[in-house]
C-alpha cells in the first residue's frame, strides 16, 4: 500500500512540476505586452498612489516629476474621482512635450484600481487646418484655370464648379445642370458627361453653349473619397478660334458662291450679248457682201468699222468668257507630253506676215537639234504662245524685232523666251502686268487689244505647273518667257490641222433641199434666212418653238435642221431627244446654233449627237460651208 501511495504522489509532484515550469514561462511573456505598448498605460490605488506604470507612461510622468509609488499628479485627479464613483469621466486632453495625449480612466472592477490609458493623439485640429489650407489653394488653382471645371453627380446636381463655370452658368447650388446650363426644367438628351456615366470613357466634344460661346470639353469617369461615380468636366472656351475658322469658311463659301455666280452671270451675260452680236455681225456682212445692190465705198467704209468694233466687242466678250472659265478652275486641261518646237513653230508661222506687214523681224535665236519635250495641254498653251508673240509684236517699235529662244534650265525646266526690241515696261507698272484690263502702253489706244490676254496666258501656264514672267527696261524692250517641266516620257504625236477650202468643197447640186431652223428670235431667223438666200436650191422653213419644229420635222422631213438650245417651253437639247426617238426624223442631221459658248455646252451637245455646234454670232463663210456639208454627205448618201 505505501508503495503505492509514494509511486502515486511521485508522479503528482512530476506532474505539478512541469505544470509550474510551463505557468512560469507564460507569466514571464505576459507583461511584457504593456511594457511594450508604446503608450502610456498605468494604475492607480484608491488611495491616488500609481501602482503600475509602463514604459511610455513612466516617460510621460516624468513630466510631474512622478515615478511609480508616487501619488498621481493633480491633473488626474478629477477623472479618477469620477471613475471611483461610477461616474462618466471626460477623457483628459493634455499635451507633453511636442505630443498631444487624450488620457481615459477605466475602472477595473477585480483589482479595485483604475486603469489610465493614453492615447498619442494626432493633432486633429492642426491636420484640419493643413487640410483646409491645402484644399483651398487646390480649389484657388482650380479657380484660376482658364477653362470651366465642374464636377457632374449622375442625378444632374453639380457638386462642384470653379470659379470661371460659376460666372458663365450661375452658381451650381442646388441647382440641375440642365438649369444651369441650358435653363431648362428637364434632363436634356443624353449629353458627353451623361455618355461618360454609360461606358466610363472619355468623351471629348466640341458644345456651343447657349451665350454662343463654343466649348472644347473633355469628360473624365472620376469616383470622389466616399466611392460615388461622378464625372469631371473641362470646358475650354474655343470661340475664338471657332470663329476665325467659322470666318475662314463663311469667306470661303462666300468667295465660291460669288465665284460660281460670277461665271453664271458670265455666261449669262456672253449670251445675252452674243445674240444682238449675231445680228449686227451677220448683217453686215451680208451688206458687205451684197453683189446686187452695191454698198457705196463710203458705206463700206462705215461696214468695216462697223465689223472692226464689233469684232473687238466679240474678242472682249470671248476674252472675259474665257477668263471666267480658267478662274473657275473649270478649265478642261489635256496634260501631254508633247514636243514644243513644233508647236511654237506652228505660232511662229501664223505671226510671221503680220510681222512682215509692220517691218517687224521674227526669228528664232536657235532652235535645238533634237526634239523638247514638255508636259503640257497644247491648245492653252498655244494660247500663251500666240499672246506673247502677238504682244512682242504689237508693242514694238517700227523695224524692230523679235526674237524666239530655247533655253534648258537647270531646274529641268525649259525656258521659252520671247524678246522684243519694243516700249518696254515701266518698273511701277510691272506688277499690274498680269492684271485683267490693265492696259498702260504709250499708244493703248490705238493698238488692239483687252488687258486680259497676260492674265489668262499666266492663269494657263501655271495651272499646268509651269511660270511665267518677263524682264523689261523701258525703251529697250522686254523679254517674256514661259517655264514648264520637261518631260521623260514618250511624246503623243501630233494631229495634223488640215484645213478645207469652204467653197471649193460645195458642189452645187440641183435637187432642192429643206432645212429647218427652229428658233424664237426672229432677227435671228430673218439673218438665217438671208444668208440661206445665197443657196439657191435650199428652201428653209422655221418655228418658233419645239413643239412647232417637232411638228414641221415629222411632215415634211428636211435634210438638215438647225436648232437653237434656248428656246421658250421645251429647251433644243429635250427637242434633239423627241427627234432622235421618232423612226422619220432620227435620221436628220441636226446642227445647234446657240449663243452659249461654253466649252462645257458644246461638249454636252456634241456627246449627244448634234452634228456640229455653231455658235452665234454666226460667221457666214464658216456657216455656209458647214450647212453645205451636211447636204452634200445628205446627196452621195442618196
Ligand atoms: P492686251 O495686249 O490685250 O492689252 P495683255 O494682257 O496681253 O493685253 O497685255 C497687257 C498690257 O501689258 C498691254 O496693254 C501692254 O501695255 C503691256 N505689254 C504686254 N506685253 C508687252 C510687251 N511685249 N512690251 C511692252 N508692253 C507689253
């Protein structure tokens, strides 16, 4: 039994061993954690007496001159006292040193001692103040920023707006964005900041408020501190700019509109001269051509001057038309490559007996061996040739000369140079040169001409990519040259011009032949028909509208009809299609005879399948062999 007993308490005091040892070291590491506690924990008796201070607190007390044991400074007392008596105590505010500590009492039940707790505290008033100071000179700058800013809340209130959005929209509190911005009473359409709540994305676009400004903005997705989507949104004021460009291309639109009807009443205006032109042209030279009844010398005379003015009139209005086309851009350009010597000879040859007629020398300086190609549309650029030679000519003196010249550039351009011994031009009229109707030679008057032929040959030139431009002393003559690029490709070759002897192509045929001439003015019609006289054997019929000509066309089928564009109702164009679609007259040669002389109508007629285009004012010789023409390919058809 006692042995049992001993094994007994033996294993008991193992076992109440090791539990010791195991108690000890958990005791060892517990008061470790309030000594550590960086602050200031301690207790006090009832008797006020601190009985436990930790680290931090020992520090802290220090301040009152206190260590452990000692009574606790007077500060404590009050809140120590109400915490004895079960009463609420107001946590204890007091700074040491650089730190701002609020301490609280809790009274610990078991030990019948309060505990003290302190807590470092951030200064919380001064953290506001830098806050403050810090979100005013961030609102300060957003109230500098030279764009509207405003902060848009998804339920149309605007949290935020800076000073520049306060003055243009009013100040946002408690008030929508549709109010404010468009003094609306509801949402509007969904707008960019809306767009930016759907898809999160930045929106830029460009708004015109209501004040009429216009505002490059640009919306960006942005949550604020408690998470809430909001959208920030910078409105740059861009009127300015806007309204220069705006400017830009109201001036623009208004430059082409004045442009277009510029050429409109151009053309309108060629037309309503060219027809009266018709009259007074034709008819002279009808009179002039009168065998019957003799014109008086005088009278011939006076036919001529007649012919001479008009003629001029008709350059001038050909000139102005002409211009309009080439300032319009609508001129139709056939780029080339083409050898320029023959093409220049072919100017040269056409000058040389007016020239010879004024004593004038044409040569040519040199002309290259081999053949100089040049992209360019030859028939304008004939048209600047011929304009040069012709000035050099008819500015020159008597017994003067001009001389034609070749020259590679080193650009790789070739220089076509036109030098006169003439008037020269004097240094302040050089700019004006190039400048429609400025005409400024001693003897203007007397020499022919509008002012306008440098204006379209420089219009010409350059549209092909080439310059012109001239050097020039007074009395000594000037120099005009014409630069284009010179080409590396392979030349299209040449059209011979053949032209035929108008009357030695009419043969006189004895069968009779109608022609029909559909047209509403009667002088023209009377002038046709005077002109026609001089052909016996055709019998010409007229009407005065389409309807009428359709009409006459399908009885009595003439060999040839002559259709005036602008007529009354249906215009010659409509009436050329009805005559095209009818089995009898499809067949009948149709010429237009119009006083629209634009490139662009003739085209537009002959596409259609008009024989030939005639524009009035009517040149007799040319119309006569026209018409006699037509009837003659009429007679060896039958
Ligand atoms: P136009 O010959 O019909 O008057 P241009 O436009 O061809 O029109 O020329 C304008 C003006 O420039 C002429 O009126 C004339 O005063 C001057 N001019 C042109 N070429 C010469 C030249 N070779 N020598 C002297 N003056 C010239």
């Amino acid at each position: 039994g006692m042995a049992l007993l001993v094994s007994i308490t033996q294993r008991e005091i193992q076992r109440l061993v090791e539990s010791k040892s195991q108690l000890e070291k958990r005791i060892d590491a517990l008061p470790k954690f309030p000594e550590q506690n960086p602050l200031p924990v301690f207790q006090v008796d009832k008797a006020g007496v601190i009985v436990y201070a930790n680290l931090a607190a020992e520090k802290a007390l220090a301040n009152w001159n206190c260590k452990i044991l000692d009574t606790i400074p007077d500060v404590f007392k009050n809140i120590i006292k109400d915490t004895f008596n079960y009463q609420d105590s107001t946590p204890l505010h007091i700074d040491i040193g650089q730190h701002k500590y609020v301490f609280d009492a809790v009274y610990s039940k078991g030990q019948g001692r309060v505990n003290i707790y302190g807590s470092n505290v951030i200064n919380l008033e001064s953290t506001h103040q830098a806050l403050n100071i810090e979100r005013q000179s961030f609102y300060d700058m957003l109230d500098n920023l030279p764009i509207c800013f405003h902060l848009q809340a998804s339920d149309y209130s605007v949290p935020y707006a800076n000073k520049m959005f306060r003055e243009r929209f009013g100040d946002p509190e408690d008030r929508k964005c549709f109010d404010l911005m468009y003094r609306r009473e509801q949402p509007c359409e969904v707008c960019s900041p809306f767009k930016v709540f759907d898809d999160n994305k930045k929106q830029t676009s460009v708004w015109n408020s209501m004040d009429g400004h216009t505002y490059l903005t640009v919306c960006t997705p942005f949550k604020d501190s408690n998470g809430k989507d909001l959208v920030m949104e910078m409105a740059m004021d861009i009127t300015n700019q806007e309204n220069a460009k705006m400017e830009a291309i109201i001036a623009k639109e208004e430059a082409e509109k004045a442009n277009y009807s510029k050429s409109e009443f151009l053309a309108r205006m060629s037309h309503e001269l060219r027809t009266p032109m018709n009259a007074i042209l034709g008819f002279t030279q009808l009179l002039q051509m009168d065998q019957k009844n003799p014109l008086a010398d005088y009278q011939k005379e006076n036919m001529k001057r007649v012919t001479s003015a008009g003629n001029h009139l008709l350059e001038l209005i050909n000139e102005v038309l002409d211009l309009s086309t080439v300032e319009s851009g609508e001129m139709d350009l056939k780029i080339e490559t083409l050898d320029l010597i023959p093409l220049v000879d072919n100017v040269f040859s056409i000058f040389q007996s007016l020239a010879n007629e004024k004593n004038i020398s044409l040569k040519y300086e040199e002309i290259p061996h081999e053949s100089c190609l040049v992209e360019i549309d030859a028939l304008r650029f004939k048209q600047a040739v011929l304009n040069l030679i012709s000035n050099a000519i008819k500015y020159n003196k008597p017994n003067g000369s001009v001389i034609v010249s070749y020259k590679k550039q080193g650009n790789g351009n070739m220089r076509l140079g036109i030098r006169d011994t003439g008037h020269g031009i004097a240094e302040d009229k050089m700019d004006k040169i190039f400048q429609p109707f400025e005409r400024f030679d001693v003897d203007a008057d007397q020499i022919e001409g509008t002012g306008i032929g440098l204006t379209i040959s420089k219009k010409i030139i350059e549209s092909m990519g080439g310059t012109i431009g001239f050097e020039s002393v007074v009395g000594e003559g000037s120099f005009f040259y014409i630069d284009v690029p010179v080409s590396d490709k392979k030349p299209v070759s040449l059209e011979i011009e053949v032209s035929s002897d108008s009357t030695s192509a009419f043969v006189e045929t004895s069968s009779k032949k109608t022609v029909l001439y559909i047209e509403d003015v009667p002088v023209n019609v009377d002038l046709v028909r005077q002109i026609l006289n001089r052909r016996h054997h055709i019998e010409l019929l007229s009407a005065p509208n389409a309807l009428d000509g359709i009409r006459i066309a399908e009885v009595t089928t003439p060999d040839l009809i002559l259709m005036d564009i602008h007529l009354p109702g249906m215009n010659g164009l409509e009436a050329f299609k009805k005559l095209q679609a009818f089995n009898k007259t499809k067949g009948i040669p149709i010429i237009a005879l119009t006083a629209d002389a634009m490139d662009g109508d003739i085209k537009k007629a002959l596409d259609m399948g008009f024989y030939s285009y005639i524009t009035k004012p009517i040149d007799v010789p040319n119309f006569l062999e026209t018409v006699d023409r037509v009837l003659n390919q009429q007679a060896k058809l039958l």
